[in-house]
C-alpha cells in the first residue's frame, strides 16, 4: 500500500537526461563544442542508468 508513494527514480534520471540532451544541443548552437561534448557524454551515462533501471524492473 505504502508502494504508491515512493518515487520513481527513473522518471527523474529521464527529466535530467532531457535537460542535459537540451543544453548541449544549445551549446552546440553557440558553437562551443567542447561544452556539446560535455553534455552529450553526461547525457549518454544517464541514459546507460535508465536503461540499467528498466533492465531490472
């Protein structure tokens, strides 16, 4: 019963991996590409955590 209100901590990684995906498309846009990088490689381990999640759900 209780289970309802634990949070779902791959809803939160997916908003954070959204934000990072956003700012490096920007970056990318004002032609710092090293800040792009950055970003895209933060945004790929967040998404390897995701998937890691789901994999044991």
């Amino acid at each position: 019963m209780l289970g309802m209100f634990k949070r779902d901590p791959k809803k939160k990684l997916q908003q954070e991996y959204e934000r990072k995906l956003q700012a490096a498309m920007e970056a990318s846009r004002n032609g710092d590409m090293r800040a792009n990088a950055t970003l895209t490689e933060e945004a790929e381990a967040l998404l390897a955590e995701i998937r890691r999640i789901e994999a044991t759900q």
